[in-house]
C-alpha cells in the first residue's frame, strides 16, 4: 500500500470509489445514531436549521475513521482531514459534510462556496454557467488532498414546538475532476435552478435534484426513514 502524493494520479474510478466508500462511512454513521436523531428533533425547541447542524456533528464525530489533527476551512457544518484507505493505497481527504433541514425530499439548495463541480444548467432561456468556490484539489501546504462534498439531508414536519423526522437523505457530490461524467454542459446535469434572485443582488444558489443525480449513479443517494415511534430504517442501495 501506497500513501498517494499528488491527487492527479488518481483515475476518475479511483475517486469515484472514494466518494462511494465516504458516503457508506456516513450512511453507517446515520444508521447508527438511529432513533436518537428523531429524539433531538422531537425535543429540541431550537431553529430547525440548527438542530440539524447539532445532529451532524454528533452522529459523525461517534465514527471517526482516520482523522488527521489539522484544520480545513470551508463553510458546511462539518470539515476533516482524513486518509481514505483503499486496498492499495491511501489517500488524503478534505472531507466536507453539510447538514440540510427542509420539508421537501427532493432536492437541496446549495451555496457555491459548499461545491468543487462547475455548474452547467438551463434557466428558462437561458445558459448559466457558474464556478464552484472549493478547490477540487485542497493543498495544505506542501501536501495534496482530494476534496469530497457530502450532504445529510433531514425531511422533516412540524415547527418549533414539535418537530418529527421524516427521512435522511445522505448525497455525495462528485468532485469537480468528475465534471464530464456529470455534468459537462447545461442539456447533461443533475441540478436545478435555485432559490436566488439576481436582481436583488442575492448570491447564485443552486439545487441538486436527488432523483437527477440517482439516475446518474444510484449510490449516490442513500435515503432512511424513521417510523412513528423513531426507528431507523434503511438499505444501502448500488
């Protein structure tokens, strides 16, 4: 086994099999913080944005995986050095993991600043092309490491008063280095128009489309339910 030194080395399957083993590494996460994430929604009386950030952190910091003690910087809840151990090599990891609550199990908004892929879409009549603000390559110093872009998605019901989990939908977006398999021009894309109004000076937002990216490549959208009475249900799908 060898420790992968630049990220250019790495063929388009070898990333894609690391976003693919991160994503399982968050799935386990999720299922095994289990009922007690419909337990902090159903009691918490904070911003439904913020209990949702508080899952994410606690459920991911209980499986740990192969942390490294140094900082990155980026604007999702979650950030990590990590190594990702594949069976012959090993490779380091910008781990970036936002939290999303909304009553919709469709799609998810995103900020460009949470997104390594160049965005290609139709708006009406119009072609938009905007750049994602994360590096698809994240340098610390002299070292290299490979940007990953996850999302746990929370449906929920309910209000401050009472708040019930729905489901969690868990996406891997890929790394910008994979643009020609996703997303190469606006008539091949999973994402769709955000909510933001240019001429109100609002910041360009994006949304991806869970079904639209699935139909890319199933296992990039895992989904659990959550029952009445707060069990976790759920299968990892290929």
């Amino acid at each position: 086994m060898h420790l992968v030194e630049r990220i250019n080395d790495l063929s388009l399957d070898d990333i894609e099999r690391i976003e693919k083993l991160t994503l399982r590494w968050i799935f386990q996460a999720v299922y095994d913080f289990g009922a007690e994430a419909h337990e902090v929604f159903r009691c918490s009386v904070d911003d439904v944005k913020d209990v949702a950030e508080d899952v994410t952190r606690e459920l991911l910091d209980r499986l740990p995986g192969y942390n490294v003690p140094r900082r990155v910087f980026g604007t999702v809840d979650y950030k990590k050095y990590r190594y990702i151990v594949l069976p012959e090599q090993m490779v380091r990891q910008a781990l970036f993991v936002d939290s999303k609550a909304e009553k919709t199990a469709r799609n998810a908004t995103l900020q460009m600043s949470q997104t390594s892929m160049h965005i290609h879409q139709r708006r009406g009549d119009d072609i938009v092309s905007q750049a994602g603000l994360l590096p698809v390559i994240y340098k610390d110093v002299d070292k290299e490491l490979l940007t990953t872009t996850a999302f746990v998605h929370f449906h929920y019901e309910g209000n401050p008063t009472g708040y019930r989990l729905l489901s969690t939908s868990l996406l891997c977006i890929p790394n910008g280095l994979l643009q020609e398999r996703y997303n190469p021009n606006e008539n091949i894309s999973f994402w769709l128009a955000g909510r933001n109004a240019p001429t109100r000076g609002e910041d360009f937002r994006v949304r991806v489309g869970f079904q639209k990216l699935s139909a890319m490549a199933h296992w990039r959208l895992q989904e659990l339910h959550y029952d009445a009475d707060g069990r976790c249900a759920g299968e990892w799908i290929e």
